[in-house]
C-alpha cells in the first residue's frame, strides 16, 4: 500500500477551514454522499447551490439542512433533470444569471444498474445519458464562470469504472445490443472520469492552469443510488451488504468529493477515495487508476462525440 500524503487517518473533513465566501455548486443532494457533501461544506460556512431534479425533495432537503444548522445557512436549489439536455441548458443559464462566482462544480448526481435499456427524451441511453452527456454538458455551459472564478470541476466517477467491458462502445453506444445494466453504467462511469483527464490535456495545451479539474469515486457507501434504480435481486444484495463492514456511511462517502473541491495543492493527475481493500472503504487519498482509463485515442474520440451529442463545443 503506498503512504498516504494526509497520513494514516487520509483526508477528512477537520482539514477544511473556514468556507466564508465561498460557493460551491452540487448537483444530486436530497440524499446519500450529495446531501453529506452539501452538508459539511455549509458547516464551515460556504454558500451551496444545489441542483435537483425533484423540486418538492430539494425543499425538504433545505429544511433538513437548516434544522441542522440552523437558518443562517446560505443554501438554495434550482430545479434540473440531468436526463434532459433542455432542463440543464436551462439550469445552467440560472446559475449563470445568478452566481456571481463558483468554487467548484461538484458533480456528485447519478444513476445506476438501469434493469433494461430505456433512453432519455434526447434518444441516448439513461445511463450514459444521466452520468455522462448531462454533466458534460452542465460542465461545458458553466465553464466560463468557473475559469472567472479560478474555480474547479469535480466529478464523483465510481470503482465501476473496471467492471465492464474497459472500453466505449463507440459502435452502439446505446447499447441496442447486449444491454447489460452493470456492463452500461461501468462505461457511463467510464465516460465521466476519461472527459475530466481530456479535459485537463486541454487545458494545459490551452495555458489554462487556473482552473482545476479533478476525478474521484466514493467507495462502497450506504446511499440510495441502487435503491432506487437496481432491479430487484440487485437491490436485495445490496441492502444485505450495506449492513457488512466492507460498506462505510454515505458522510464518509462524501469525503472523497469534498477533498477535490477544497484541499489546496491537490494533484489533478490522481484520482481519488477510500485506499482499502478494493478501494471500498478505509483512508481517502490517491487510488490507482487503470490504464485504460487514460487511453489517449478513446478519450479524444469520447470528447468529440460528446460534443456533437450534446451540441455543444467547448471553448477552450
């Protein structure tokens, strides 16, 4: 095991000083590691916007958050379905209306073990769709803003990343064959972590050293994520392994995320979460990335077909 630059307890939230003036903008927090993430940063007095696609669970998700921390908290949610290319155009031009600066974009919202192939109103694949083109897209339009800001992209990729087929489909990126729900979110997940390394390329290429973009996952935790998509059996399994110790609480989750948004210095080549057996639990810190997630030709393709599927093309 390779040392641990934070020391053996790894990063944790007690190394985040005041967030005063701050933003930050989180996408997915009614429950789970979003909720945790949006809920320690409040904590040290950051200002959180949260983007939801339940309008009536993100309100609750405020009230929660204020009977916890009481009113003075500097929170609030803009409605966007990350399934919808519209609904995050439309979202994005609010954030951009209305924030004034952002610290870091954290996209921590998901989907997960989608039981048979069902696409999104734009024609793609939900998971790919929801994981991948939906936070491409969200990231390109709040871009200006972020490199204004001097800000930073954080994306909540997952170990699943190496659970399928280690490559994009690019030949039926919708699987209309062979649709496997582990196998499809494996390359959504993919997807999400190959564009932050691009991303990163080109920014360098561009001279753009103030805006920091970083990868990371959240290991094994306790959240909803399967619960609520994962077909039957798969959902069983999981609530019977929730209750083992190979799975850590969604607060611990959490960490990953809030370390890329706020440690200072942070190496944008790693990627980063819990260091244990199977990088399931344990210290957070820098992981081990498989190769096939830096595969120069397959991240450049992926760019360009992202681009031109979700009609939009970065200005970099």
């Amino acid at each position: 095991m390779e040392k641990n630059q934070f020391g053996k307890q790894g990063w944790t939230p007690d190394r985040i000083s005041s967030l005063k003036g701050k933003t930050y903008v989180i996408t997915g927090t009614t429950s789970g590691t979003g909720f945790e993430a949006a809920k320690i940063l409040l904590s040290k007095g950051a200002k959180v916007v949260m983007l939801n696609r339940n309008n009536n669970k993100a309100q609750n998700t405020i009230d929660t958050l204020k009977q916890q921390l009481g009113n003075t908290i500097h929170v609030s949610n803009i409605q966007m379905d990350l399934a919808e290319l519209a609904s995050v155009k439309k979202a994005a031009a609010v954030v951009n209306q209305t924030i004034p600066h952002i610290d870091a974009l954290i996209c921590n919202a998901a989907i997960a073990q989608v039981p048979k192939q069902t696409l999104t109103v734009d024609g793609f694949e939900s998971q790919l769709g929801v994981n991948h083109y939906g936070n491409f897209l969200l990231q390109g339009l709040l871009f200006p803003l972020i490199e204004k800001s001097n800000g930073r992209i954080v994306t909540v990729g997952s170990e699943g990343y190496k659970m399928g087929i280690k490559a994009i489909k690019f030949n039926d990126i919708n699987w209309d064959k062979d649709y496997n729900p582990n196998t499809v979110y494996s390359q959504s997940k993919l997807a999400q972590i190959m564009s932050v390394y691009q991303l990163q390329d080109k920014l360098k290429k561009a001279g753009k050293t103030n805006v920091k973009v970083y990868a990371c996952h959240p290991g094994a935790s306790r959240t909803s994520l399967i619960k609520t998509s994962g077909s039957l059996i798969t959902r069983f399994i999981w609530q019977i392994m929730k209750l083992s110790p190979f799975v850590q609480s969604a607060k611990k989750g959490a960490y990953p995320e809030l370390m890329c948004a706020t440690e200072s210095n942070l190496d944008q080549k790693g990627y980063y979460g819990p260091t244990g057996r199977n990088y399931w639990t344990g210290p957070v810190g820098a992981c081990k990335l498989q190769p096939h997630a830096k595969d120069k030709t397959v991240m450049e393709k992926l760019w360009e077909v992202s681009e031109q599927a979700v009609n939009f093309n970065w200005k970099i």
